[in-house]
C-alpha cells in the first residue's frame, strides 16, 4: 500500500489523493474480511470431512477451492448491472466477492454437504439455487448457497457473504470446459459446440445418478442419515 500511497500522491491533488488512498486501503481491509470468511467456511467443510473419515471412512469431500473476486471482474458485474461501482454497492449487492467451490464424489453427497453445513447455528441460509434439480438451458448443474458466516475481528463481529457452489467431480469437469468456450469470443461453430456440451451435461448426470446407484447398491455409508 506505500508504494500505492506514493504513486497516487505524486500524480493528483493532495485532497484527492487522500480521499483515493482511503477508499484503497478500505477495500484492501474488506477483501481480506472475505477472504477470512472463506476460510471460516473452509474449515468448517474440512471439520465435516474429518469427522466422516474417521467415524465412517468416509470422505465426501473431493476437494476446495477458493477465490476472492478480482477488483476489475467487481467493477465490470458492477456496470453490467448498472449498479453504482464502490465500496459499499459491492457489499450490498454482490454475493460472490467471496466464492468456494466444493467437489464432491456422489450426488448424495452434494446435498448432504449443504445440509450438514446450512445447519450450523452460526450460519445463515441466505438462498439456494438448485442447479441439478433445474439445470441451466446450456447443461449446467450444481447447487448454489449463499450463506452468510460470522467472522471475529479486533472489533468485534461481522457477518460476511459467502458464494458456495457445490457440484461433483463430473460436473465440475463439465464447467471448466463450457467456461472456457463462454469466455472465448469468436469460437468457430459454437453453436454445435454448444450443443455438444449440453449432451455431455445430459451423459454426466446420467452418469453420476449411475453411480450414486451402485455406491448404494455395494451399500456402503447406508448406516449414514
Ligand atoms: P453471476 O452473475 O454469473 O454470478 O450469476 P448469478 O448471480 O445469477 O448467479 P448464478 O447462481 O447463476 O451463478 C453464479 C456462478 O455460478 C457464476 O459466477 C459461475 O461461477 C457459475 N455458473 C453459473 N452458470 C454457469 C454456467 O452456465 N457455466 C459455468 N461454467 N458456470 C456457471
Ligand atoms: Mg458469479
């Protein structure tokens, strides 16, 4: 933040540099906010995977990935909504500065995972967004929480937004690649890639139901509620 500090004062007037220097070093303080509430929400996944190697060998957690929204991709969904681009808009209307994905291995276990976490007293369920019960027109499936996690600082205790995005090994497969065709301008025959794609989402979820079906049939984890 120095260095920041003395860019902006040799270039502006030394109110504005001022008044641009505090809106930095006050956004520098709130993405590190989110960033420690994905890692309470991290903790939180890993605490349940634990427990379930150890009491049932079991490990319905693949693995966790976790990203604190850059600041242009903010301002750009900002503008997109036609929303005013700060500090406070991106608190108030942005549920995503925080996003943790978890991948799990069976589609049990995606809303067992939801379930076990939802229900901790010190989070609240802000909204779900049932993705693999309604997937998205282009093939898309997942199950979407946003929660809300208290977080303690120096100050006391603050409440923070986080995206959860819960989805299979297979699906999670799916929309890396149909992420990268969205992003990609200009794709010759994108249409039938697109296609293709949502055919893909349609063998993959027939493909994961298959397979919660043997898990159940080898009946292991049953003993499970
Ligand atoms: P965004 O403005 O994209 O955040 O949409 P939203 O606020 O309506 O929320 P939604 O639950 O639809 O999507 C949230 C996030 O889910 C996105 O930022 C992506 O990470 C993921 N997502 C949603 N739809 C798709 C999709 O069609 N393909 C892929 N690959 N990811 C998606
Ligand atoms: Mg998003």
């Amino acid at each position: 933040m120095e260095r920041v500090k003395t860019f902006i004062q040799e270039r502006l007037l030394p109110e504005e540099a001022e008044k641009l220097y505090q809106q930095g070093a006050k956004f520098e303080e709130i993405m590190m906010m989110y960033g420690c509430a994905l890692r309470e929400v991290q903790t939180k996944l890993e605490v349940l995977n634990d427990e379930l190697s150890v009491r049932y060998n079991r490990n319905p957690i693949e693995f966790i990935k976790t990203r604190v929204k850059k600041p242009l991709s903010i301002v750009n969904k900002l503008q997109r909504r036609g929303l005013e681009v700060s500090i406070e808009s991106m608190v108030e209307n942005l549920n995503d500065v925080a996003g943790i994905r978890v991948i799990c291995y069976f589609l049990d276990d995606i809303y067992d995972v939801a379930r076990w976490l939802s229900s901790q007293d010190d989070i609240r369920l802000l909204q779900v967004k049932d993705y693999i019960k309604n997937p998205k027109p282009n093939g898309y499936r997942s199950l979407h929480l946003i929660v809300e996690v208290p977080v303690f600082f120096s100050k006391g205790r603050q409440m923070m937004r986080v995206e959860v995005q819960i989805r299979t090994i297979a699906m999670d497969f799916w929309a890396s690649l149909e992420h990268q065709l969205s992003y990609k301008k200009d794709v010759p025959h994108s249409e039938e890639i697109g296609a293709e794609l949502k055919e893909c989402a349609e063998v993959i979820s027939h493909t994961d139901q298959r397979m919660q079906e043997i898990r159940e049939k080898i009946g292991i984890f049953t003993e499970l509620t």
